[in-house]
C-alpha cells in the first residue's frame, strides 16, 4: 500500500523536520512512516528529502516526549508509528 499526502509547499517549507516527521505519524496512523517515504524522487509530503530520518525520530523520541515504536519492516526499513497507548493519551 503506498501513501502520498501532499499539502502545500509554503506549509511544508516553513514546518522543521521534526514537524514534519511528527505530522506524518499523526495522519498515516497504523500504516507507519519509513525512512524512504522521505526520499527522493516520491517525499510522502511533498517537502525536500529528509536524509537523517532516524535522527528525526530519536530527536521526537529524547527531546519531544512523542511515544514512537517500531512496528515490522517496509522497503527493507523499519516502520514508525505512533504508540497508539500514548496517542490516546495526548488527545
């Protein structure tokens, strides 16, 4: 199954990475976000490619209190997603 949201450029442009990372869990929910939604040539949201996904996640993880887990295995990269525990929480 693939994804693609797309918004508008000037939003995605002024969002950090870790916004962006952040913003992407919330929407794709269960399916996840790996570290190729974020690459060229196809960038799940329309932004420029995120190079240093596994530091974005680290930093939402250590710095951000977001509650991310790893959830199996996609185009040969592990597959984030929100601890649905914690999102329920934050609500």
């Amino acid at each position: 199954m693939t994804v693609t949201v797309g918004f508008d450029a000037t939003t995605v442009a002024a969002m950090t990475q870790n916004e962006r990372v952040e913003r992407m869990l919330r929407l794709v929910g269960a399916h996840g976000v790996t570290a190729v939604d974020f690459m060229l040539p196809d960038v799940i949201d329309g932004g420029a490619p995120i190079t240093r996904f596994a530091a974005r996640i680290h930093e939402l993880r250590t710095e951000h209190g977001v509650a991310i887990i790893k959830n199996g295995r996609r185009q040969k990269c592990d597959v984030y997603m929100l601890d649905t525990a914690w999102n329920r929480q934050a609500r």
